[in-house]
C-alpha cells in the first residue's frame, strides 16, 4: 500500500490541482520517514510545474488527517538496523522539519483538508 496517494484533478485552462493523501489510517496517517520523503519530493516536482496551481493535502480515512510523527516507526527502524536511536530519529526529524520549511515557503496556495485528528506540523 502506498503510504502517499499522488494525484491530479484537471482544473479549467488546462491546469491542475495535485493531491497529496497521508494513506496509513492504521497509524492516524502518523507521519513516517517514507512519508516526509515522498512528500517531499512531490511538492519540488509540482512547485517548477506550471500546469499545478494549487496543492491539495489530506489524510485517508475518518479518523485523523495526521497524528504528527510516528514515533513507534522511528524506533522500530532504529531496531531493524540496529542503529541508534538518535541518530535515527535526528534523521527523521531533519526530514520533516526539511518538508515543513518547504511548505511553510511553498510558492503555490497550499490547502490542507484537517478532519479528524490533526496534530504535527504538517
């Protein structure tokens, strides 16, 4: 299952909406490293894109759009790799703190869709 959904909505003059949909309900869309990433990522792709005017962002579900950062994710992947734990955790909040800048100067209106649980920066 992708933990982000990626798509665009035909807007009128050929342009676009994007949606970006948190897509863990398990975990309250609980924000992972993966996560940031993708989003990340996306949100350069679509700031130099012309034909994106706007972005969408909500979370799946009807529980939460997002419950903040998912911790129990954070130290599992520091089990996993055997790595420590803060160093895992530095890496993911860099991450994150690297999306909430770019979104915070995001060049395109930004619209977040928080129903339910909303907690976190993003």
């Amino acid at each position: 299952m992708d933990c982000v959904l990626v798509e665009t909505i035909a807007a009128s003059h050929g342009k676009q909406l994007g949606c970006l949909t948190l897509n863990i309900p398990k975990s309250l869309n609980s924000l992972n490293l993966e996560m940031a990433q993708r989003l990340y990522q996306q949100l350069l792709d679509w700031q130099v894109d012309d034909s994106i005017v706007a972005v969408w962002l909500q979370g799946a579900g009807e529980k939460a759009f997002c419950a903040g950062g998912d911790i129990r994710a954070i130290y599992q992947a520091s089990v996993d790799d055997n790595s420590d734990l803060v160093n895992v955790s530095h890496g993911f909040f860099s991450q994150e703190y690297q999306l909430d800048l770019l979104i915070h100067q995001y060049v395109k209106p930004v619209i977040v869709w928080g129903d339910g649980i909303v907690m976190g920066d993003v």
